[in-house]
C-alpha cells in the first residue's frame, strides 16, 4: 500500500511552501506526521510530489528518517509534463496544471492501491486505519474510496476556505460541490460566494482519497481532452475531485464514504500555523508521537 503526498503547491495565501515549514517538536514538517500514520497501518510506499527544486532535498531528507523496510519515491510535477502531442501548449503554462495532475506525476512508481494526502494537512491515525479497511475490501479497480469529515472541523479561524462538500448515497460518494469562501461568522457557517449556509455536520474532502492504479490511464483521457478544450492555456486546473466525480457519473467506479473522527487540521494561512504547533505538541505530550518522530 502506498501513501502519495501532494506537496508542489505554491502556498499563496500561507506566503511560502507551507509544506515545507516546520511545525513538529523536532522541527518535522506536517506530512511527516501522515506518513508516520500510514506507516504505523500497514503502508510500505511512501511517493511525495512537489517540484523540480525540492526533488533532491525531499529525497535526502526523509531516505535518512524512514524505515529501510519503506519504500521511497520522490517525483518532479512539471508542466512540461504532459502527453507529446500537448507539447508546445505546455510551454506557455506558467504553473502546473492541479491536483489530477499531480497524481498523474507519480505513474511510473505506484503500481498498488495507494491513498492520497494533501501535504499542508494533517489526518489523524485512524483515517489511515479507515483507508487500509476500505482497501482490503476492494476486490476490483473500480473500487476507490474516501475519508471524510465534517465541515465544522475543518474551517479556519483566520479566513475563507475551499471545501468540497460532498452527497452520499448508500454510503457512496455521488457528488462533490466546490464552494470556494467558506467561512463561519458569529455562529453561523456560510459560503461567501453564493451565500449558502451549513450546519457544520456537512460531510466534507480534504482530498483524502483511496485510490486504485487504474486512474493513471483515467487521468491521462481526461487530461487529454482538457488540454485540447483549453480557451486559456493559463486559467483553471484539473482537479482530483472532479475527475473522481467524472468517472462516478460515467459508472467507471464506485467510491466508499468514511467519516473519521480524527482530529484534523492544516495550514491555510500563516496564521494557522500557532494552532498546528499547539495541537502536534500536545499530541506529543499526550504520548501519541514520540518526539523526535523518526528513530
């Protein structure tokens, strides 16, 4: 089983790569904590994605912290990196082309189930707990899952967040809606754009999907057909939830819904970052991690 961390985002509103800021007791970066969890469940493959300048620092980084019995891959996503014929489109990207694609970046190394984790969030043990029982029950590639929570854990104090707010069916994921400025004032939860409200028990993806090695070629048809609708070569990204939800509608898979009641938490902005580093140094406290986190 393999762990694959997204980690080549830009940070814009936190003002640096928050995954790479240290928020541990021993100065580790918040990922480090997922992959000690999913490692703890059963994980033997760890595959990080971030870019072309962090590739050799993340490698060295974490080769001299894991296991030897783990497995490790550190990928490059590149907008360069699309199918040849897309070639000369690339070249006038400015960034990389979103989440699906990043996925997409680590074809070459994952070859089993492997789940997926943002790199500025932390899940919580038994999400990790919760994704090896979904995996064991697949029993094909068109069975996916995901690890859901509700809404009202997973808001800032200190701004507006995305969320994809999700519908389930028979405990299937039928859909994902995107709201973008979700924020709660005084005691009530509401989208900033379209003025929904929510009562906070909404089920919610924080990108923490059970994926099969089948979506590579899935991504790689929908990639293709997004990159010859472009009107924009730099505008819109293609996303993870909305290739996931793409293949619910056409029957391709089926995805299990989870809820945890892990304690989770991330670093939207620079201000978030108090709170990730109280909330690691109780845990620890609490004897939940040891510090240092690696041995």
């Amino acid at each position: 089983m393999t762990i694959l961390v997204l980690a080549a985002g830009l940070g814009s509103r936190y003002g640096k790569q928050k995954q790479f800021d240290t928020l541990g007791c021993a100065d580790e970066f918040l990922f480090e904590y997922n992959i000690f969890d999913a490692i703890k469940s059963g994980f033997n493959h760890v595959v990080v994605v971030t870019n072309k300048e962090n590739q050799d620092f993340i490698n060295n980084y974490l080769k001299n912290k894991l296991p030897s019995a783990v497995q490790l891959d550190v990928v490059v996503q590149a907008k360069e990196d699309v199918p040849e014929e897309f070639l000369e489109l690339a070249e006038q990207r400015i960034k990389p082309w979103g989440t699906s694609h990043a996925v997409w970046s680590a074809r070459d190394v994952i070859t089993d189930a492997f789940v997926t984790v943002n790199g500025d969030d932390f899940y919580g043990l038994s999400a990790f707990q919760m994704a090896v029982e979904i995996i064991k029950k697949s029993s094909s590639d068109k069975h996916f899952g995901m690890v859901a929570y509700s809404l009202v854990e997973t808001l800032s104090e200190n701004g507006t967040v995305s969320r994809g707010v999700c519908m389930v069916q028979n405990n299937n994921l039928s859909k994902v809606q995107e709201f973008e400025k979700i924020q709660k004032v005084d005691t009530t939860i509401l989208d900033q754009k379209t003025d929904s409200v929510f009562t906070g028990e909404e089920l919610v993806s924080m990108n923490f999907w059970v994926c099969q090695p089948s979506i590579f070629n899935e991504i790689d048809l929908a990639f293709k057909k997004y990159l010859a609708s472009m009107a924009d070569v730099n505008q819109g990204e293609i996303l993870l939830p909305t290739t996931i939800q793409d293949l619910i509608k056409a029957q391709k898979i089926a995805v299990a819904v989870v809820k945890t009641n892990s304690n989770w938490f991330g670093v939207t902005y620079a201000a978030d970052k108090m709170n990730a580093v109280q909330e690691l140094k109780k845990m620890t406290n609490n004897n939940l991690y040891p510090s240092p986190l690696w041995n």
